[in-house]
C-alpha cells in the first residue's frame, strides 16, 4: 500500500443497509415490498426508541414487547428461510428452486404474521394480561409456548444454532428434570408455570437482558452508527496515524490507538477488524511486520473495543443492571484494565518493530494531527457531551438521547461531516440493524435466565460449582474461564457473560470475591473468546486480510493479547485495580501492573534493546510473574508488596543494564 504525502487511505467497509439496497433495487424486484417493509420497520423503531428517549418510556412490559416485536420481524425478512439474503427473488424464470424458496417465503410470512397476532393480542388489554398472571388461559399458554418457538427460530437465523442448543437444553431441563441423572435431576416444572415465568412476567424473555437492549444498547449502537456515518472512523485512523506513524513501528501502534478510538464507539470486535483492518494491516506489512503478527495485533487491538469506556460492549450495560448500580461506576472500574490491555498489545508492537528492525514512516508522509483535528475536531464534542450527562447522574438512555443531538447538531459545522437525509436515515438504520442479533441473542439469554431460576437449577449450580472447587479461588477461576471460552465459540459475547453470570458468578461471590470483580472477569472471559482458537472470529477476520492461516492467527492473537487473560485474574485478587479500596492503593497497583506486564512483554517476545537468550526470559517470565502477584493489602506499607519487590530486583538485574546501553538505532523498510 502506498504511504505517499499526507494520504491516508481508509474505506469504510459496510453492508448496504436495507434503504440503500432499496435504492437500487428495480421496483419490479419480488423483494422490493419486503425492503420497503423492513427499511420502514428500521427507521420506525428507531425514531420510536428516539423518541421514548426524549419523553420517558411507557408500561414497562408493553415498551420490551414492541421493540422485541419489531427485531423479530426484522430478522425473519433478513434471514428467510430457503433464499440466501433478502435480496434474492422469491421465483426466478426456469429455475427448479421456486417452490421451495416460495415455501420458505410463505413461512416468513406466516411467522410475521403470528409475531404481528401475538403483540396485538398482548397489548391489546395489557392491565387484564397482567392480571391473568398465576391464572392463565388456555390460550396464554398456546401464544407463550408459540412466541418462545419464534424466538428460538430467529435466534438460529440471527445468531446461530450453537445459542438455540443451549438455551433448548435448558428449557426442556425446566420442564422434563425428573428424566434427567445425576447433577441435573430435580422435580419438574409444569408447563403453565414455565410460562408464568417465561412469557407473562416481566422476567424471563422479557427480563434484564431485553430491558437494556431496549432501552441502552439500542441508543448507544445507533450513537456509534451516526458517529461514524459522519467520518469518525476516518477521523480516528488518521488520527492515530498522525499521533504514533512517526515512532518505531508506527502503523502497528497506529491500529492499537485507532481501535481504541473506535472502541469508544463500537462494541463489535470483527466489525473494528474490517474497519481499520483494512487499513492498518497492509501497511504493517509493507514496514516489515510478519503478516501473521500484523493480523493479531489488530484482532488484539479491536477486540478491546468491547472492554473500552464509555461505550463499552452490551453486556457491560447488562451487568450494571445486574450489579444494580450507576453504568458510570462500570465505565470507572473498567478504565485501568482496559488501559492495561492495550498497553501491553502496545508494548509488543514496540519490541517486535525493534526485534526485526522496523523503522518509522517519514513524517512528510502523514497527515499532520493538528489538520486532522482541525477537519473533524467538533465530533469529539459529542462524546464529551455524553460522558458528562452520564457522569451527571443522568440514566444512559437520556445521555445517549443528548448525546446524539449534540452530534446531529455538530455534524453541519463541517461541510465533510455533514449528512444527508438519506445518510441520516442510514445511519439510524444501519443501528437498529446491529442491534437486532444483540436483542435476539438477549430475548433468547432471557429464556436461560428465566429456566434456571424456575427450575431452581442455578442455586443448585452454584453449590456444587463451590464443592467442585474445593473452595479454591484460582481453580474456580480457571473453570469460570474455560467456561466462559467455551461459550464464546457458538454463541455472543452478551449471551456467554449472562449465561456465566446466571450460574457461576454466585459462586465466585459466595467465596469472597467483590461482585463487581467476579462480574467483570466473566465479562472479559466472554469477549476473549473473539480471539481464543478455535472459533476466534476477530482473528480469523484479520486473518482474512492478512492472507494468513485463521488458526496460526489465532494462536499468535492469544500470544499478543496476553494481557486480557492474565489482567482479569489479577484485579479479582487485587480489586483496588477497578477502584475498589483506597485511591493510594489503585494507584500503586496500577503502576505495578503496568510495570509486570512491560517485563512479561520482553520475555514473550525475546527482545529489549537486543536479544533476551533463554535464561534471561525464563527470569524476566518469572520476575513478571512476581510483579503481578497480588498484594498482601492487610498489611499496610511495603511490606504487603515483598513479592512485587522481590520480582522488581529480579527484572532491574536482567533488564537494567539494557535501560542504561542506549536504544538501538531503526531504520524503517517502507515499499512505495
């Protein structure tokens, strides 16, 4: 890729939205009406959520319905059964498909069309619905086993068949335990009661997880979708190739700053990938970096996009409702591991651009910062406005509302950032579209939620988590973790950290762990499997623009993103590291960290100001292992760190003399 005077290529990799395909769709096309429907549908529901924001929501259970509702019919059209996509005709002239791409549409139709039937007959009289809970009809429970089919179809289509086995287990463990052996043996539940808990109620399907789909999520996705609409994602690239191209190995740290710039506004590891993939990884590869290692770093550095304040993934927005707490003390807790992670993807980018010689990029040959900011400045505006009203003790839907006027406001500053009706439209589209397999992936994690505590299946878990165990904190940890891997192979990160957080994170606090510690931890496991082989799917996407095998890009993105698999074992042991204790100790903790993770970086990659033989990383491994022990914190001074200054001694006589020899000199190899 060329690096010629102050020209940053970037192009926004995005599916056309169901307006756009509109657009340039023959109106003769058989799917034309289902566009027009679904681009209506889009843009209905979010100038409804829009619009609730402004003015307060209506009756809790009505407002989840809608907007459920409204995702279902969604992903029934985008999704149909038997054609490829939505574009594609229902009958094409001569081919032998059409009766069973006729049949698939007739059974969209026909699924809608009971989606449509079920909200009408729910609303309809919703005081008298409620009132019928505990005493239901016949036809309640026809309706609630109906409405749970159609979401476990669509989560399918959506999310996959990996989520609709699990929650399928489940469910039928609620209603059949008597036929089940060993742990899971227990009474069953009768059908009517399922239904009380699942369908009637406001838990269950319409528990806490579709609750803050609709009411946060929505929001805060359309937010992200309007900001980068307008050119922040141009913004941000530029941005982090004008503020680190210039040092050693700059493309490299260019993709760790941009993603976490884009993190701020994104919550989706893969898409971050194409984004700024697309742009970072042919030019690491073009300065010298391995094309394997250049394709991790950016897997790396995006999925940190879900653990990066303030716009963090869903179940970040999930978990405060959890921990029933302000969504700005997750934002704070949050800050310094997230800062820890990218600091160390940070520091290996450094040591291998020194480790093979990688230089830097002639600062004529980018685009000055003060230009950059100069062009796009006032979108960070927007930001700022959205992180005071959350700060302010607003509730996120409010500052999310004014967090997207300002940005609709400060997008006609600029005539580069200023949208049309149609980019608008798009873009508020193109939101409510990201959010529809979050919302199913939510209604169907409701459906586990709503199952395990019905049939008691969670206390019982828990207990016998802790029995497993022994009462050992690491070992739970360790099973917590693999649980949480394992999860994140087939189904979203939102789904593994609420189904984690429904079965074993009452564990982890009835052994001592801080609640909100245990809740971030299974938050973390959740969105390291984007990066875990064998389904690894940030990886696999940079893989995909690096030309490199998926699973050796895995391998290496476990390699490079160390520190999201060690930094949450440490802050559950030290939770002054999410700003749990006295501020002196979150500092000094911060600080020790930080310094375990530089030290363990050297002796991953076998190089500081030169090569690092055997027996010098083994110690470096050992001294890094030391720094990042927990602190005795009962006792107060430096005699609760003697592990940490024991593994300091050790680094300072492997490493010093490294620090006193002088840098090494660098010269760049970059290709026209």
């Amino acid at each position: 890729m060329s690096t010629q005077a102050a020209q940053i290529v970037y192009e926004e990799k995005q599916e056309l939205g169901f307006l756009e395909r509109l657009l340039v769709s023959r109106g003769g096309e058989s799917a034309h009406l289902v566009l027009l429907c679904c681009t209506a549908i889009a843009i209905g529901l979010a100038v409804f959520h829009l619009y609730v924001a402004a003015f307060g929501t209506p009756e809790g259970r009505s407002f989840r319905s809608v907007h459920l509702t409204g995702m279902l019919i969604l992903a029934i059209f985008s999704f149909p059964l038997f054609r490829k996509s939505i574009r594609d005709p229902v009958v094409v002239a001569g081919d032998r498909g059409n009766a069973l791409r006729f049949a698939g549409f007739a059974i969209d139709l026909a699924l809608v069309g009971l989606v449509l039937f079920i909200e009408i007959w729910t609303i309809y009289d919703i005081d008298a619905f409620h009132l019928r809970y505990g005493e239901k009809e016949s036809s309640d429970l026809i309706v609630g086993g109906i409405l749970i089919v159609i979401v476990l179809e669509t989560t399918r289509r959506a999310v996959g068949w990996a989520m609709v086995l699990i929650t399928g287990f489940f469910v039928v463990h609620a209603l059949y335990a008597n036929h089940f052996f060993g742990f899971f043996y227990g009474p069953p539940v009768g059908f009517g009661k399922f239904i009380d808990v699942l369908f009637m109620s406001s838990d269950g399907l319409f528990g806490i997880p579709l609750h803050v789909c609709s009411t946060y999520i929505v929001l805060f996705i359309i937010f992200g979708a309007l900001l980068i609409r307008s050119g922040a994602g141009r913004f941000f690239i530029d941005l982090a190739v004008a503020l680190t191209g210039h040092k050693v190995g700059g493309p490299a740290k260019a993709s760790v700053v941009a993603s976490g710039f884009m993190g701020t506004v994104s919550g989706s590891a893969v898409a971050n990938v194409v984004t700024t993939g697309s742009f970072t990884i042919p030019l690491m590869k073009n300065l010298g970096y391995r094309a394997k290692f250049a394709a991790a770093v950016e897997a790396c550095a995006s999925s940190g996009g879900q653990i990066t304040p303030p716009i963090m993934g869903a179940a970040a927005f999930i978990m405060a409702e959890f921990l029933v707490t302000a969504y700005t003390d997750i934002i704070v807790a949050a800050a310094i591991p997230a800062f820890l992670y990218f600091a160390t993807v940070y520091f290996m980018v450094h040591l291998e651009a020194e480790k093979n010689n990688i230089g830097r990029i002639d600062k004529a040959r980018l685009p000055q910062a003060g230009q950059v900011l100069r062009g796009s400045w006032h979108l960070l505006i927007a930001l700022f406005v959205l992180i005071y009203f959350l700060m302010a003790g607003y509730t996120p839907m409010k500052s999310a509302f004014w967090g997207l006027a300002s940005l609709l406001a400060l997008s006609f500053i600029n005539k580069g950032t200023r949208m049309s009706p149609v980019d608008l439209l798009a873009a508020v589209e193109a939101g409510i579209r990201a959010t529809m397999p979050v919302t199913i992936a939510c209604a169907c994690a409701g459906l586990i939620i709503g199952s395990v505590f019905v049939s008691g299946l969670g206390l019982k878990f828990t207990q016998s988590v802790i029995e497993l165990s022994g009462g050992n904190l690491l070992f739970l940890l360790a099973l917590t973790g693999i649980s949480a891997i394992i999860l994140g192979m087939g189904i979203t990160t939102t789904a593994v950290y609420i189904t984690v957080a429904a079965l074993i994170v009452p564990a982890l606090v009835k052994i001592g762990v801080e609640p909100i510690a245990a809740h971030m931890f299974a938050f973390y496991f959740g969105v390291v499997s984007t990066i875990t082989p064998p389904v690894a799917l940030a990886s696999f996407a940079a893989a995909a623009i690096a030309k490199t095998p998926p699973m050796a890009t895995a391998l290496e993105s476990t390699r490079v993103g160390i520190a999201k698999y060690l930094v949450p074992l440490v802050f559950v042991y030290n939770p002054s590291l999410l700003f749990v204790g006295p501020l002196w100790l979150t500092a000094v903790s911060g600080v020790l960290v930080l310094a375990g993770l530089w030290v363990l970086s050297i002796a991953l990659e076998g190089w500081f100001r030169g090569p690092v033989n055997g027996v010098q990383r083994l110690g470096t491994l050992a001294a890094a292992a030391l720094i990042l022990a927990p602190p005795t914190t009962d006792i107060m001074g430096l005699a609760g760190y003697y592990w940490e200054i024991a593994g300091a001694m050790i680094a300072v006589v492997l490493i010093g003399p490294r620090l006193l020899g002088g840098r090494q000199p660098t010269e760049g190899r970059i290709d026209a």
